[in-house]
C-alpha cells in the first residue's frame, strides 16, 4: 500500500451491503482466562461501539465462537498447543460480560469436532454462504485473537470475495512471539484488508 493510500483515507459510510464480524470475544480469551490475550477485555467497549453503529442501521452482526469438545486436538493433553480452552458449554466459552450481543445476532461455532481445529469463523459454519444470502459485500472485523483466529477469518474473507476492514482498536494477540500481531497485521494488509479505527467511522 502506498503512502499516498495511507494519507488519503477514503470516506467511510456504512450501509446496505456491510456486516460486522466479531470473533470469538469469549471469556476464556480475556485477561484471567484458560487462554487470555493480554488487553483482551479492551476490545469490548470499541466493538460496542462498532455494534451500535450496525444495529442502528439494521445491518447484520455476526459472532463467531471458538466451541470446543473437552477432548480437542489443540489442547496440551492430545498434543496440542494450547491449554484446554472454549469447552462447549463451559463458562469460559461464554461471550464476555458486558459484550452488547444482539437477540437477534447470527453466531456461528467453530472446531466443534474433536479431531480438527478451525481458526477461521468461515471455517465449516456457512458463514460465506449466510453472508451472500444476505447481500452483504463488505465485512468488517475485530475481536480475538489478532494472530490467530481474526487473522485467519480476515485471510478468509478476502479469499471469498469480501470487502475486508480489520478493525484495527479492536483486536489483541496472543503474541507468542513478540511480534506475531503485528505481522499479522502486515498479512492481511498485505492481502487487501483495510485497517480501520473507530473514529474513522464516526468522523
Ligand atoms: C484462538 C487459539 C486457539 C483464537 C482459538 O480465537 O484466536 N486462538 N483457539
Ligand atoms: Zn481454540
């Protein structure tokens, strides 16, 4: 992206066509969760903002939710490399308080089988599908985690054909390596993503 695009910022209007993604801002992923990202909880106050704005308009918003078995391929005790984390069911998959979930807000459930992790939320849900059937052409996304399931979601949406805008205030990594975030940052750019903030929109 050049300089030139950096400076200019296109002038953002939401509207018929646009959706919001919000991935996996569940409890285990908040500071004091199985698997906390450092900064998590800051997410929910900017994507309540983002929510409001989307509801206002009638547009869609879709949640995505890491729903694992409490025997999943990730976790340490199979070999995986995470703690066991988003057990179906169990408090810790459960959105974060305080996140403004809407009644009638489409969530989809991710590695839900035993056998296969999934970081994408387009990863066996539909959601590509749901999304064309509702018109919709751009997305807008934040959430958790930067590095892994919003990069890959992100990566996702823009294989499919989607407008893509990674909400930039809202998201946060895991950061196993220092770094990984913001690389990450790099690869959706890279791939066409637009990185947003909050006040962007509501200038
Ligand atoms: C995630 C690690 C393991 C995520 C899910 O939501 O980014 N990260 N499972
Ligand atoms: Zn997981």
């Amino acid at each position: 992206m050049s300089a030139h695009a950096d400076s200019m910022p296109v002038p953002l209007h939401l509207g018929t066509g646009d959706a919001l993604l919000v991935v996996d801002v569940q409890c285990d992923f908040l500071p004091g969760g199985a698997l906390g990202v450092a900064g998590g909880d800051a997410v929910v106050p900017v994507l309540n903002a983002w929510l409001q704005l989307f509801a206002a308009r009638g547009l869609p918003c879709v949640f995505s939710r890491d729903w694992h078995p409490a025997d999943h391929v990730s976790f340490a005790a199979r070999g995986g490399p995470w703690p066991p984390h988003c057990v179906a069911g169990t408090p810790g998959a459960e959105f974060a308080v305080g996140l403004d979930v809407p009644a009638d807000a489409h969530v989809v459930s991710k590695a839900t089988g035993a056998d296969a992790d999934a970081y994408s939320a387009f990863q066996g849900t539909g959601l590509a599908d749901w999304l064309r059937r509702h018109d919709i052409r751009r997305l807008f996304v934040g959430g958790l985690a930067t590095d892994y399931c919003v990069r890959a979601s992100v990566l996702d949406a823009l294989a499919e054909g989607f407008d893509t805008c990674l909400l930039g205030d809202a998201v946060r990594a895991v950061d196993v390596t220092p770094g990984d975030g913001e690389r990450a940052i790099a690869a959706m750019r890279e791939r066409g993503a637009r990185l947003l903030t909050l006040q962007e929109v509501q200038a």
